[in-house]
C-alpha cells in the first residue's frame, strides 16, 4: 500500500483498478426499478409531513410557545442543524445495525408517533415529540439514501436521472406541505396542522410497508462510477476523498442560504412583501414552498439538457456554479432593502431571489448527492451520508444565527 494512502482513511484507499462498465440493457436505460417508485411515494409523503412543520416552525414558536421572532428564528436554525448532525450515529446505525431497509422503516414509524404527539400543545408533549422526530430523521434520512443506492448496479448510468427525478418528487411533497401549511395558518389551527402531518406519515410507511418487497439490499464494496463508454477507471483515493470534502462544502454554503427560506425570508414574505394578488392575500407561507414549485418546472429541463451540459462541463463545476447562484439570490434583495425605506416590495424580488435559490438547490444537492454516491462503497454509505447531513446542520444552525442577527439589526 502506497505512503499516501496510508494516510487515508480505509474507505477511501485502494489502488484505481479499472473496471468493466456493465450498462443496464438499452430497454431499460430509462426505466427505474420497481423500488425506485416505492422510495418516490414514502419520500413524498414524508416531506409534505415536514415540510408543512418546518413552514410552520417559526409561527408555532411564537404563537402556540410565545417566544420572540429572533429566538423563534435560532431555535428553528438549531433545530434544522440538530437534524443533520443527528444522521451522523443514525447513519452508524443504519451501517452496522439496522440496514438501510430496517433503519428506513424504524425512522418513518418514529416520525408518524412524533407528529402525532405534536398535535397536544403541552410542553412535556413537544418534548417527546422532538425526541422522537430527531431519532427518526436520524435513521430515515441515510436509510432513504442508502436504500436509493442499493436499487442501482455500481456503472448504473441511470443514477443522475434517479437522484433529478427524487429530487423532484421529494419538492411535490414540499409543495402540498407548504399548502396545506398555509391554508391552516390562516385558521390559525395549529393541532389539526399536527393532525394532517401525523396523516400523512402514516400514509408514507403504510406505502413503504406495503412495497417492502420491491426494495433489495446490496453489499458489494465498488465505489460507483459514472461511466460513458465501456472501460472506466476509479477515481484515485486522493482525488476522491478531495471531491467529497468538496461536495460537503458546497452542502454547507448552500444550506447557509436555503435555510434563509424558512426564517428571515419567510418574515420578509410576511413584513416586507406586498402580497395581494388580484383582490387575494397571498399566505407568507406559501412562499416557503415557492422553491418546490420552481423545482417541479426547472428540474425537467436540468432533466432533458443534463447529458448535453455534462459533455462539456463537469458535476463538480455545476455544483460550484449552483453555490455562486445561492450567493446572487441574496444579491437580489439588497436593492429593495435599501430603496424601500420601510414600505412593501414587489413579491417579484423575492421570486427572484427564490429562483436563484432553486438554481442553486438543483445544482447542488441532487448532483452532489450522486457524485458521493457513485464515490462511495456501500457499506460507508451511511457514514458518508452522515458527514454531508453534518455539513447541512452546520449550514442550519449558520443560518438561524444569520437570520437572528438581521431581526436584532431590524430592532424586531
């Protein structure tokens, strides 16, 4: 073994041996496999669940917990950031514990008691429901990766086009949350929010329950490689473990602004935007799942004309290229910010602002996510995938702080 993959950590080490690419046959290039559309389904629900609470998050500690809206925005960051770092054992359990499958389950049956707890306004209640959502994350989030992964050989050249087609899936669900979400505040009835999210989490494990028998589990240790032609060559453990560092930077800027959505921007949406739209007000909070919905159009063309760019650019400049994007979108708002002089801004800025979050958010987080995928052997699966969620945690709990500091600057 060479000095410099001794200073390796073992997942990473391994001469580059080229490998023969065995592309699925061309009937099914464009097909996913049965437990594909089962993870699609449980992924939906289970994000129409927490994206509807993390709309919320901000109004519920306020109004349901009388805290302030700068408290209220660092608690929300904390507990965004408590989620992610809390994959990193839940993604040690699902390795060598539980298996993807298992671990997967546990943590949506775990998510469905925590939302129902939620529903009581208690404090000894939001404790326990807290304790239960965040082992449940813990254990769905690398499960869902890792079971994605499993359903797709080592060359699959399919893989980019899965993680795309989740992402678009996962964004569906964040859109009825965002909804639903909305349609409530207006009520004002924080138990029947709670109520519909516990609803549709036992509606996602009932699915995956259901479909259990279409999803297999894989443990060959072959990192995955992207593969266009017929002989294709590991990438050497120094130049891969440089490319995971560097997706897992990408993870952490970028969830330093898309964090932003749920907190200040929400608040800017509430107290800064003119919302009225032909005689209607438009809820603050669907402006939450306003990503989402550009995803849903975006992501179709990223789709289509995804071949054609990698040609000629490569995953990891795409990626740098999504993280400058989430840089402009706050660009964006500096010039309402200072010509406003106190009154409402056109809701235009802050679509614009939201699009080029979703640029970013699409040029991240799916091509990242399949980079470190195809990177990865499969029994590190979990561990690695913890050590992204741990870059977005810290990205989350940046982000609560940032916007903690904008309220305390507003004098709010």
């Amino acid at each position: 073994m060479s000095a410099a993959c001794q200073s390796l950590p073992v997942v990473f080490c391994g001469p580059p041996v080229p490998e023969l690419a065995k592309p699925p046959p061309p009937s099914l290039r464009h097909r996913h496999p049965a437990g594909f559309y089962t993870l699609c389904i449980a992924e939906f629900f289970e994000r129409w669940a927490a994206c509807a609470i993390s709309a919320s998050t901000v109004l519920l500690l306020c109004e349901r917990y009388g805290q302030s809206r700068g408290d209220a925005l660092r608690l929300a960051g904390l507990w965004n950031a408590a989620i992610y770092l809390a994959t990193v054992p839940g993604g040690l359990a699902v390795d060598r514990i539980l298996g993807p499958r298992r671990g997967m389950g546990v943590g949506m049956a775990l998510l469905t008691l925590g939302y129902a707890v939620l529903v009581s306004a208690s404090g000894a209640a939001l404790c326990l429901a807290l304790g239960l959502l965040l082992v449940g994350h813990a254990l769905y989030k690398p499960g869902t990766q890792a079971m994605l992964g499993n359903l797709y050989g080592p060359h699959d050249p399919r893989i980019d086009a899965a993680q795309i087609v989740f992402y678009l899936i996962l964004n569906a669900g964040g859109i009825v949350g965002a909804v639903t979400a909305g349609l409530l505040h207006r009520a004002h009835d924080f138990h029947i929010l709670c109520a519909v999210t516990a609803a549709a989490m036992l509606a996602g494990l009932t699915v995956f329950t259901l479909g259990g028998h279409s999803l297999r589990e894989r443990t060959p240790d072959t990192p995955r490689t992207a593969t266009s032609g017929a002989l294709v060559e590991a990438p050497a453990p120094r130049k891969r473990l440089a490319l995971i560092i560097g997706m897992t930077l990408a993870m952490l800027i970028y969830t330093v602004g898309f964090g932003q959505a749920e907190g200040s921007l929400f608040l800017w949406a509430q107290d800064r935007t003119d919302r009225v739209l032909l005689g209607f007000e438009i809820p603050a909070s669907w402006f939450v799942g306003l990503p989402a919905l550009l995803v849903l159009l975006l992501a179709p063309a990223q789709l289509a004309a995804l071949p054609t760019i990698q040609r000629s650019v490569s995953t990891p400049r795409l990626v740098a290229c999504g993280v400058a994007a989430v840089g402009l979108a706050f660009a964006v708002l500096v010039p309402p910010a200072i010509w406003s002089d106190g009154h409402r801004v056109s809701m235009l800025w802050l679509i614009a602002c939201m699009t080029l979050l979703t640029v970013g958010e699409l040029l991240v987080a799916p091509l990242g996510l399949s980079m470190i995928l195809r990177l990865t052997p499969p029994r590190f699966i979990g561990v690695v995938f913890g050590t992204w969620y741990v870059a977005g945690a810290l990205g989350y709990w940046l982000s609560g702080e940032l916007g903690a500091g904008w309220m305390r600057l507003a004098g709010s």
